[in-house]
C-alpha cells in the first residue's frame, strides 16, 4: 500500500520534512517513490503540490494523520478530514467556585 507521509530531512535542531509517496513498509528516508512537497515547521511553511496527491487519493493511495491535517488546514477541503480524528480535550476544565 502506498502512503503519503513526511520524511525529516535538515540537521540537527533544525527540523525540514519533505512529503513524499512511498511504500508504507519502507523507510520514508531512503525509498521514497516521489517528492510531493516539503514542510518547515519552524518557518511554518507549507508547499505540496496539491493536485497531485488528489490524483493519488483517487487511485487509492492513503495519507498519514500529519499530512492529512496540515493539507486540511491549507486548503480545507472535506476529503482530507477522513484521515485523521479530532480529539477533544481530556483535561478537566476548572471550576472556579470550587476552589473558592
């Protein structure tokens, strides 16, 4: 099965990730099919070539949880919320007559 996931390149403390497509048994690192895009998360930067990975998504390839949320977050569309689950908070909120 493939998979769209991000592969961390850059040094040390100076995170860069590519997106690519590859075989989702094999390290992304070094057998990766395709370059699709890359991330910089420090700079918060985002480029994917986006109407490559909807012709991909049609032919059945899968997108990793963090790929499918920055790619919902860029372009907002409904087919990418499939991939990954909104968590609601698990902490309790305070109340504050409780403590009064």
């Amino acid at each position: 099965m493939l998979i769209i996931r991000l592969a961390r390149v850059g040094r040390r403390n100076l995170p860069a990730f590519r997106v690519v497509l590859t075989e989702h048994t094999k390290p992304a690192k070094a057998w990766y099919t395709e370059v699709l895009g890359s991330f910089n998360p420090i700079k918060h930067e985002f480029f994917v070539k986006a109407d490559r990975v909807e012709e991909l998504l049609t032919k059945g390839v899968q997108l990793s949880e963090r790929v499918a949320k920055l790619m919902f977050q860029e372009t907002n569309k409904e087919i990418y919320k499939k991939f990954f689950t909104v968590k609601n908070s698990s902490k309790p909120t305070r109340n504050p007559d409780k403590y009064s």
